[in-house]
C-alpha cells in the first residue's frame, strides 16, 4: 500500500518561522529526544472565532490569543519527564522524549496529529499491530472534550495509547469507540455526581444549569438532566450558549425564576463570558457551581464587582503539590534568559516544531501561580506511561531489558494493570479507563488580594466513597446562612406536597388527615393511611400503634360480675336441689311442678354465658354470650308465661270452659305451648345464626388511639325477630299475671312477676341506651350485668320466696293451708 506521505506545516509555515519576524523559540522546550519518544497536545493558544479556510489548510495557533495556563501545562510535562529520566528506579537506563504541539482548534490541527501517527513522515493504514511502530509510543492531551472526540479516532484506531488529561465526557469512556483512551481526571459522570452531592448537601432544588455548545456542555447536561430524576432536584433553567448568545437576556430570565444556583458547567472563554455579564447586568447574590474547567481560573476573581454577583464554589481535583515543579521552572526560566541574551544569533536558523511569541516572555512566578487544576492529572499521565513502558521492558531496579520490543498497544494492555502510589495518591483506572475520583471543593475568597481558593469540602471514591463539606468555612454573601434556591417552601411537618405547577419542586401543602401520615423520605406527595391497628393525629409523620382492649379477666370489674355470676349459678343449683328434694310438697308443685326443673336449668345456661363476655372475642364466644342466653332465657319466659296462664285457668277459666280445660289437661297443653314456643325459638335463633352470625369486631372508629374488640350482633332484622319473641313471651306473662293478681295467696304471683319483668325490661333499656352512647369496651359489662340483673331478678322474686317458705315456714308447704287458702278465695268469689 502506497504511505501517505506527510507535510504537517500550513502551506506558509515557513514564512511565520522567518527569524526577521517572528521571536525564536527554543526547541528543547517542544522537543527532546530519547529511546521512546512521547506525544504532548496542549492549547498555548485561544481560538475564539475560527475564520474558514477556502481550502483544507491548518490554523496558525500563534495568531490568536496566548493562553498561559496551556503553557503551564506544556512545562507540567516536560518537569515529568525530566523527572522520569532523572530516576534510578522507574525506567532505569531508558531515556523519555517528548513532541510538543500547541493544540488551539477543535478540527484543524491535524497536521501535528499526523505527524504523530506517522514514520518516517508516512502513514501506512491498515497496517498490522505487530508490523507497525508510529512514531510515538504514547500521547497526553489535548485539554477538551470536543478536541479530545475529533482526534480520537485517529488515534486509537492503532491502539496506540492516548492517556489524556482534559477531557472529562462520558462518552470518552465507551472502549467500543475508543478502545485506547485512559484519562487521568474524573469523567463527566463523577463531576455531576458531586455537584449533585453539593446541592443536595445544602438543600436546594431549584437550580439553572448553563453550558456551551460543545460535546464537554451537551455531555454535562445530559448526564446532570439523567442523574437528578428521584432526587428532588428540579432543573428550572437550561441553555447552551454560544459565541454570539445573549448572555444578559439569559440571566435575567434566571434571576427573574427566582433560581439562586447556577450551575455554569462550560469551558473557560465561555464561563468568562457569563460571569463577566453576570457582572455587567448587576446579577446579584447568586450560588455559582463552577466546574473544574473555570473552577480555579486566575483572571476572574479579580474582575471588578466580582464580590457582588454572591458565592461561587469550585470543583476541581484534588489538588496535589509537585515537589520540585518551582525548582524546575526558575531553572528553565534561567536557562531561556541566558539562551536569549548569547545565543539568539545561533538560533535563527533553528526550527522550532511550533510557533510561540510569549513562551520566553513569561517569568517562573507567572507559570507558578498559574491555575494548577490539570498539573496533577497531565504528571499524573506521564507516570501512566512510563510505568506501563516499565513492566513492558520488563524493567527492575537497575535495568531495563533494551532489546525488548515495545509497541503501542502493549504499553495499553499494561495501562489496565496499574495500581502504584504517586504523591501520596493512588494511580488506578477501571474497566473503562477511568481514574479514582478525588474532588475538592474550592471556595472563592474574593475579598483577599490576592483573592484565594479556599478548600472547603472533598469527595473520595478509593478506598471507600466519602462526602463531605465543611460548613463552618463557608463564607456566604448573604451574611452566613446558607442562601434558599427552592421553588417552593418546605412544608411543615406533617403537611404533604401537593404538586402547583410542571416541576416537582413546586408545590402547596396540605395538612394530612387523621389516621394517616406523610413519609418524606418515600412519598413526600401522598398522606399514606395507616394500618387498622395504627393511628394518627392530623398533620402526622408517623402512625402509632393503637391500644388493643377488651373485657379481660384480670379487671376488678370483671371479677365483680363473674364472681356474681358465679355465686348466681350456686343458688340456682341450690334451688334445684331444694325443689327436687321436696318434689312433692304443694309449694313446688304451685312454682310449676316438673317444669320449675326446666326453668331453673334455663336460668342456670343463661347465666353460664356471661363468663363468655371476657377475655378476647372468639366466634365461640360471640354464639355463647348472645345466642345461648337469648334461646334459654326464652325458653324460661314461655315456662313463666304458661305457669300463669295455667292458674288463671284453674281458677277462672275451668268452670266457664270445661271442654277446654279437659283438652288443655288432657293434651299437656303447658308443654305443648313451651314446645311451640321453644322450638320456634330455635328456628330463630338458628336464622340469625346462619344469615347474619354474631362475629368478632374490631371497633377503630370510636376511640383514635384504641382497638375495641367486642362481637357484632348481626342484622337488625333477624336480631329483632329474636328479641320480639322474648318481650312478646315477657308480655304474656305480665298479662296473665295481671288476670291473677285477686287469685289465693298461695297461686298469686302478680307482683313478684311483674316486678322481675319489669326489672328484666328496665334493663336491656338500660342496656341498649348505653349500646347507643357509651362506645367503649365497658358496653360488654353492662351486656353481662344486664343478663345477670333479668335472672337475679327473677330468683328474688321468684324462686327465693318459694325456697324461703320451704325452709323457713314448712308450716305453710302443706295441702291443708292451701286448701285453707282456696276455699277462703272460693267464699270471696261467691260472696261477690
């Protein structure tokens, strides 16, 4: 394949070299020779406007402004490699060069880049790795992203090693696309990374983000609009600006949003720009996140009115000192003196390999105190390098294996094995080529002269990631406190966001109701519901568990009833046992006979189930305490209600209807109606069972910090069916007892009737009217006092006069008295 064969000078290099017009440069300073010849790029030159060339042609760098950081940056390398060459344990009998280029333009200044990838002054493409060995063996540079993307290709498509120091965009970082570039600063993801720690660290969410219009800026912004989603940063404000925007609009549009931070994340001729009309347009008190382009930048802080426009903050990297740069410099400065004053003569008809009218002008205090941002990152690339060069040759303490073929893409393959201590930080880079990440966060201290970068902060990701500002060095504009950059004020505890316009950071607040709580933590937008066994006030963070309370058996309360039920239960069996000793004796036969046995075993099941009401609601407990002692105590009602209506049969009803008192004898028409009622009783019972069960409830409604457990008593309908026929059996015997109160003595039970229903009707009145108003977990006692006081009463009135006169007047349990008694009822009715 034919070379291409190269000329890397414009077509009128010769005459910018003339020696009659232009100042001599020294070619040592550009150029040293050695085994392995290195490659440097660095902007000595500003390009501001580029004018358009007719023809394909290189820019003249030395035509436009001189940078001097550039050149700081040129003399970074050549101290490193001096270093290098110089030590007896890192590349030991092996000698470093180095090509300079001045690097001013984005896409014209190809030549120097050719000249690099070149042998011999030819390019031969296509060529295999092993077969071919450019000119360098390595390269730095150049300072950018844009410039960095446009000579990349070129460069690692031979694999050829580009260790660059400038060039911050993620999309450097894709080894598919540049598989041979390692960079020496963080990349544009960490960067954003710790500008969002640093708004984050002090709380702001309204910020305006300002770039250029280049691949560093469009990188930047994307990254930054990708990384803020989920942290509640709100990015109010962004614009791309270029050389002819107008800044002064842009900023008022900023100020005008009410945004205090501003994120300027641009190269430098772009951040002056905006700081300057920052300046111009009286833009005040304002937070300025500088990135480490400007971050450090020695001509801004003493722009006059700088103090007025608020606070900036820098981030650049760690900044580490180079022992020996100064000694370096003042040599090299001595060196260029001596040179120009003896031997200007012998160099006229020297070439310099690039064109520099103010490098000798410079004094070493100049290039000193120049913004050290990149010093560290471009010694750090050299060493980069020269250690991979290093375990290529094989090297050890003494020597170096000479003989060794060192190609490009070898030193790359060792590149990613690094890991060795320079200046006290460790030189390091992952899969995709990039660094450790190692921050500082610069304050401006523009009311010093000279005005003075202030460390205020770091940000480490090896050997573990730390963050961390410190806030007592912080000097705000606005007297101390930390400036506010939020669209909206934060709500006030317990308050939750409720969104006000297109951004998430603009919103009202609305007070959380009770029972629910906001977690600004998760969902800052939502007054979550608590857990039915939580609660909360209104306006809460948090839920609080609720207080889960019941009748328990330990209560004083519930001891009381359960001890009266329990002494209830003894009388009632007493009373059984008393009644079927003296089966016989014409007082129990008066009480009901056979059927006193039935009542009192209803009445000692109904009592049974109040022991149900305590302790923690089950399903049993629901059907024991409400069913059992509505089906018995119903079942003793029909018993009452036919034992009266059978003595008022005898008495008044026998002689008027014989037939129908023999039928009623006859058939035992007292059990049949006991049976009637009983088994309709049942059905109902067994209704309201299979529709609307008595079931456990969980009342969190009446008290905000209380579970009542309790039992649901089921539908009102079916419920209503079982309570009527109780009152309705109630009724009949308030009736019949009625119809004979003027009956014997001994058969009258009007008033004690009449006295124990009234008692069981006043209260389950007495009960329900403190079901509908009492809501506590004390409506159960009152249900269980309230069983308990219907049978206490009718022992009282029933049974324990009839047990008193068994034991006590046996005098009168005979059937003489109560024949006595009849046959004085039998002359009172006659006489009437």
């Amino acid at each position: 394949m034919t070379p291409l064969l190269l000329n890397p000078y414009p077509r009128n290099h010769a005459a910018a070299m003339n020696p009659e017009t232009r100042v001599f440069c020294l070619e040592s300073e550009f150029s040293l020779k050695g085994d392995y010849l290195l490659g440097g790029l660095f902007a000595l030159h500003e390009v501001q406007h580029a004018e358009p060339f007719s023809t394909p042609e290189a820019i003249e760098c030395f035509r436009y402004t001189f940078s001097k950081s550039g050149y700081q940056m040129l003399q970074v390398m050549r101290f490193a490699v001096e270093e290098i060459n110089n030590s007896t344990t890192l590349l030991p009998n092996v000698s470093l060069g180095y090509e300079i280029f001045d690097h001013c333009s984005d896409m014209k200044n190809f030549p120097s880049i050719f000249n690099f990838i070149s042998k011999n002054g030819s390019i031969k493409p296509k060529e295999k790795l092993n077969n071919y060995q450019p000119k360098l063996i390595a390269l730095t540079g150049p300072y950018g992203s844009t410039r960095t993307i446009t000579i990349a290709p070129l460069i690692t498509m031979d694999l050829i090693p580009l260790v660059n120091y400038g060039a911050s965009s993620y999309t450097l970082s894709n080894k598919l696309q540049y598989p041979s570039f390692v960079r020496t600063i963080p990349s544009n993801k960490n960067l954003i990374e710790m500008i969002i720690h640093i708004i984050r660290w002090f709380g702001w969410n309204w910020v305006a983000f300002l770039g250029s219009q280049d691949d560093y800026s469009e990188d930047g912004l994307r990254i930054f609009n990708k990384y803020i989603s989920n942290t509640g940063i709100c990015l109010a404000y962004q614009e791309a600006l270029g050389q002819q925007a107008n800044y002064s609009q842009t900023l008022k549009k900023i100020d005008m949003l009410k945004i205090n931070v501003i994120v300027v994340f641009a190269v430098p001729p772009y951040a002056r720009k905006i700081i300057k009309a920052a300046i111009a347009n009286d833009i005040r008190d304002k937070v300025w996140i500088a990135s480490e382009t400007w971050a450090m930048n020695q001509q801004l802080p003493t722009e006059p009115g700088i103090g007025k426009i608020g606070t900036v903050i820098g981030i650049t990297e760690r900044l580490l000192s180079l022992p020996g740069f100064d000694k370096f410099i003042y040599k090299d400065r001595r060196t260029i003196n001596g040179y120009s004053t003896e031997s200007n003569i012998q160099s006229k008809n020297k070439t310099c390999n690039q064109v520099c009218d103010y490098c000798p002008l410079l004094t070493a205090a100049e290039i000193i105190n120049e913004n050290p941002s990149f010093s560290f990152a471009i010694y750090a690339a050299i060493y980069t390098i020269a250690h991979a060069l290093h375990k290529v040759l094989q090297c050890d303490m003494n020597e170096c294996h000479k003989n060794m073929t060192a190609k490009p893409y070898m030193l790359l393959e060792q590149m990613k094995k690094l890991d060795f201590p320079l200046n006290g930080h460790q030189v390091k880079y992952d899969d995709n080529g990039d660094p450790t990440v190692s921050f500082s966060v610069v304050l401006w201290n523009t009311e010093t002269n000279p005005p003075r970068f202030d460390m205020v902060g770091t940000y480490e990701t090896y050997p573990e990631i730390t963050f961390n500002i410190n806030n007592s060095l912080l000097h705000w504009h606005n007297n101390g406190s930390v400036p506010f950059s939020n669209c909206s004020v934060e709500c006030k505890e317990g308050f939750s966001r409720e969104p006000n316009r297109y951004h998430s950071c603009c919103f009202l607040c609305k007070k959380c109701p009770r029972n629910s709580y906001v977690n600004y933590s998760c969902d800052p937008y939502t007054c979550s519901p608590c857990l039915e066994s939580e609660w909360s006030d209104e306006g809460s963070t948090a839920c609080k568990t609720r207080t889960v309370v019941y009748l328990e058996f330990t209560e004083i309360h519930s001891i009381t009833v359960m001890f009266s039920a329990t002494c209830l239960i003894i009388l009632l069996i007493a009373i059984f046992c008393l009644f079927a000793y003296n089966f016989n004796t014409p007082v129990v036969k008066s009480a009901g006979g056979s059927m006193c046995f039935l009542m009192l075993t209803c009445l000692i099941m109904s009592t049974i189930s109040v022991f149900f009401f305590f302790g923690n609601p089950t399903s049993v407990h629901c059907l024991l305490r409400n069913v059992v002692f509505a089906f018995f105590f119903t079942v003793f009602l029909s018993c009452m209600a036919v034992r009266s209506f059978q003595i008022v049969c005898i008495f008044k009803m026998a002689a008027k209807f014989p037939n129908m008192h023999s039928l009623w004898v006859k058939h035992n028409g007292q059990w049949l109606f006991v049976g009637f009622f009983s088994i309709i009783h049942l059905m109902s019972c067994v209704l309201w069972m299979t529709i609307s069960t008595p079931i456990p409830s969980r009342d969190s409604l009446t008290f905000k910090d209380q579970i009542i457990l309790s039992c649901e008593m089921g539908k009102t309908v079916t419920l209503s069916v079982v309570v009527f026929i109780g009152w309705f059996l109630g009724f009949l015997c308030l009736l019949f007892s009625y119809m004979g109160r003027d009956l014997p003595k001994n058969y009258n039970e009007a008033k004690s009737i009449t006295f124990s229903l009234i008692l069981y009707n006043v209260s389950w009145i007495v009960y329900f009217t403190a079901y509908l108003i009492l809501k506590s977990k004390y409506v159960q006692l009152v249900n269980a006092m309230t069983q308990l006081s219907s049978i206490y009463g009718i022992l009282f009135s029933y049974f324990i006069p009839k047990s008193y006169i068994i034991i006590f007047q046996p005098q009168k349990n005979t059937a003489a008295y109560f024949q006595t008694s009849i046959q004085n009822y039998t002359q009172t009715i006659s006489r009437t």
